[in-house]
C-alpha cells in the first residue's frame, strides 16, 4: 500500500488563454469564474495574456481593470524553453494556422505542464499533446 503525503494531491494546473480572461473582464461567458471555484486546481495565466489584453486596452481605466483581474494570477514568463518548444511546434504542418502568440501559450503550457482553458479550440486542439480543459 502506498503511503499518501500529509499535504494532499498535487493540484492541476491551469493557463488561462487571453479569449477566456477577455470574456471574464466583458461579462460574457465565465469559464474562468467556473473553474476558480473547483478544488484542488491552480489557475495561472502568462505574460503574453497580458501583453495581449494591453493591445485591447482603451484608455488607463481598462489598464487597471486589467492589472486588478492578473494580480491574482502566477505569471509565467517566456524563456528559453518555451522558445526551443515553439521550433519543435514550428515543424509541424498543421500548426501553420497558429500565430506566434499561440504557439507560445501552447509552448508554455507543454514545458510546464499545464491545462489551457481557452474557447479557441478549433485553433490549439491541433497540437500534439497539448491538454485543453473542457466544460
């Protein structure tokens, strides 16, 4: 029988893709608030999210609107890995549709393990490996 660690299972990671934090911050459809209220998951997006979600931005007011929601978030960074994982992504010929951005959110999520949440299915599903969280 094995033994079973006092802090409890490992929690499932999440990566928020920038379509579900844009439909939070618009009150549309809230997966993100769906999937925060699960036990035993860590929800994190990455620094393109924000970088996309600035591009969006109108005025200061949607900046702060937008700092506030990823505040709460662990942010990952783009490093060397996620570069060396989007060339090996680059030289597949299926995944020609995905732009730079995407490739790096799939990239991240498959150098760090995580589940992508994102209503863009049509564009990461794709991509081998890549676990895409359903509702």
């Amino acid at each position: 029988m094995e033994a079973r660690s006092k802090a409890g299972p490992e929690k499932q990671k999440y990566l928020i893709d920038s379509d579900v934090l844009i439909n939070h911050i618009h009150k549309k459809r809230d997966t993100l608030v769906k999937l925060i209220e699960k036990d035993n998951i860590e929800v994190s997006a990455s620094v393109l999210n924000k970088i996309e979600l600035y591009r969006g931005a109108r005025n200061e007011k949607d900046k702060v609107i937008i700092d506030d929601l990823l505040r709460y978030f662990f942010i990952y960074e783009v490093e060397e890995l996620i570069a060396d994982k989007v060339y090996e992504l680059c030289s597949i010929n299926k995944l020609g549709s995905l732009g730079p951005m995407d490739l790096m959110i799939a990239a991240t999520c498959l150098v760090n393990n995580l589940v992508l949440v994102t209503h863009n299915l049509k564009h990461f599903s794709p991509v081998p490996e890549l676990k895409i969280y359903k509702e």
